[in-house]
C-alpha cells in the first residue's frame, strides 16, 4: 500500500489513464502493412502495464488495481463492437500478458533480496521476449520472402507460416514433406491468405502450389489474387483430386493485366460444403 495522491494528483492520473483509453480506441500505427498491424496489436501489452500502474498509484492497493485493470481492458474489447472495429481474445490476452508484467516489475520493486528478485525478473523477461516475437518473426519472414522471390510459401521453414493469416483451422505437419495443414470451416473464406507478396521483376507466366488433399473424394478450392493497384480480383475454382499434386495455374487466368509485376494478396479458400475436408500445403512459387 502507499500514499494516496492528492486531488490533484488523482485528477491528473484519472486523466492520464481516460487519454490511454481514447488512444487506444482511436490510434494505429501507420500503414497497412503486416508488420504495422503487428506492431499494434503488440502495443496492448505496454498500454495495460501503464494503466495497472496508474491504477496502483491512484488506489494504493495492487489488487485493487489489477482487477480494476482488468475491467478496462475487457470494456474497451467491448466498446470496439460500437465503433467499427472488432473485438478480439487475443487484444484480451495480451492486456492480460501487460498486467502480468507490471505485476512481475511491481514484485521486483517490492523485493528486498537478489533472491526474491530471480523469479520476477525471469517472467518480466519471458513476458517481454513473448510479445516482441512477432514482432520479431513477422520482420524476419518478409526478409525471407523478398530473399526468395519467387517463393511465396515454403513450409519447410517456419517463418513461411508468419507470412499467412489462416482464416480456417490449421496445424503444421513435420515429416517429409512438411505442411501445412488447413481443414475447411463453414466460415467465409475460410482458407489461407498470404499477405504483402512481392512483385516479380520480369513476367512469370505459372503459379504453382505444392498440396495433398486428405480423405478419399475430390476437393473444391478457389484461388484469389488481390493487387494493391486495382480493387478487382482474379478468380478461380478447382476441383482436386486425392492424394499429393501440384496444382499449376496460369497468371493471365487470374488477371492478364497485372502478371505480378506489383505486390499483391493471394487467397486460397474452401467452401462451406466442404467443411470438415482438410489439405496440406507444402509450398506456394512463381515460375
């Protein structure tokens, strides 16, 4: 417990903690790109440690400011769904991870002794180092992807997997050939969605994707291409068969205009009908 602030004090840290809330509901980092998104999405964890320790310094009691703490985080998921954006666990889960460390930081500060000091300063780094890794991953794989052009996908490196939103469930494969495992669902574009693909230099003419389709029946998947420059798509619909196969798609078949020369967003969904049907994907490239 400590010292209660004055009025002025209070009003100040009231203050404070009402302009992190308008922030939060209200500023992103600048741009569209993946790594933008997941530096803000990274930015809960500082922004929920701040405000237990405003809390703590406005109440005098932690777990008063813990809890309190909390409800703000869970309210401003909530205030979300009223001003066009959406609520999301994972914006929960890391307030949460950002009370956490300002709990390990706040053990540390209380602590009198080197010994009571390890575990605080062991989980305030495990924390830290936890919610830099995307950060971290995501850099990392668009080095790889722009290193490798024109490989848009290798599942035999894990930092593929950071490249790609998967709208479906899906789990990674070892073995030999590795993958990635996607298993169709009833939702919309429920798939995989490989962001922020880097234009090629010279035309390529084939789109090829390295695949298994589990189970014994053919499966219907769609491809999609989004260029940065045109708000028009390329679609297309393929019926395959069981087993592994690559499937070659020709780049005029998805839109002859723009042959990858710009950046662009590729889609690779099932259909609702198929939901429950799975299928591994090994490797996605341009030739």
């Amino acid at each position: 417990m400590i010292n209660r602030p004055t009025t002025i004090g209070a009003g100040l840290i009231v203050l404070g903690i009402g302009l992190l809330l308008i922030g939060q509901q209200t500023l992103v980092v600048p741009g569209s790109t993946r790594l933008a998104a997941t530096i803000h999405n990274t930015l809960h964890v500082p922004w929920s440690a701040v405000v237990t320790f405003l809390l703590w310094r406005l109440t005098g009691r932690w777990h008063h400011a813990v809890f309190i703490a909390l409800s703000i985080g869970l309210i401003s998921e909530g205030i979300q769904l009223f001003t066009g954006r959406s609520a999301s666990l994972a914006d929960v889960f890391s307030d949460v991870l950002g009370i956490f460390l300002a709990t390990a930081l706040f053990a540390l500060y209380r602590s009198s002794c080197w010994r009571t000091r390890l575990l605080p300063v062991m989980g305030a780094l495990m924390i830290t180092g936890f919610t830099l890794w995307p950060i971290v991953m995501v850099y990392t794989s668009q080095n790889w992807l722009m290193a490798h052009t024109p490989v848009l996908f290798d599942a035999s490196d894990l930092r593929g997997y950071y490249l790609a939103d998967i709208t479906a469930k899906s789990r990674w494969v070892r073995g030999t050939p590795p993958g990635l495992r996607i298993t169709v669902t009833d939702r919309k574009w429920s798939g995989l969605h490989l962001r922020e693909l880097p234009g090629s230099d010279h035309a390529l003419e084939y789109l090829v994707l390295n695949l298994t389709v589990e189970g014994d029946a053919p499966l219907q998947l769609g491809t999609s291409v989004s260029y940065w420059e045109t708000p028009e798509r390329g679609w297309l619909d393929h019926w395959l068969e069981p087993g592994s196969q690559e499937l070659v798609i020709p780049v005029k078949a998805l839109d002859g205009r723009y042959p990858f020369r710009y950046g662009l967003d590729l889609y690779l969904y099932g259909y609702a009908e198929q939901a429950g049907r799975s299928f591994i994907l090994h490797r996605v490239y341009l030739r």
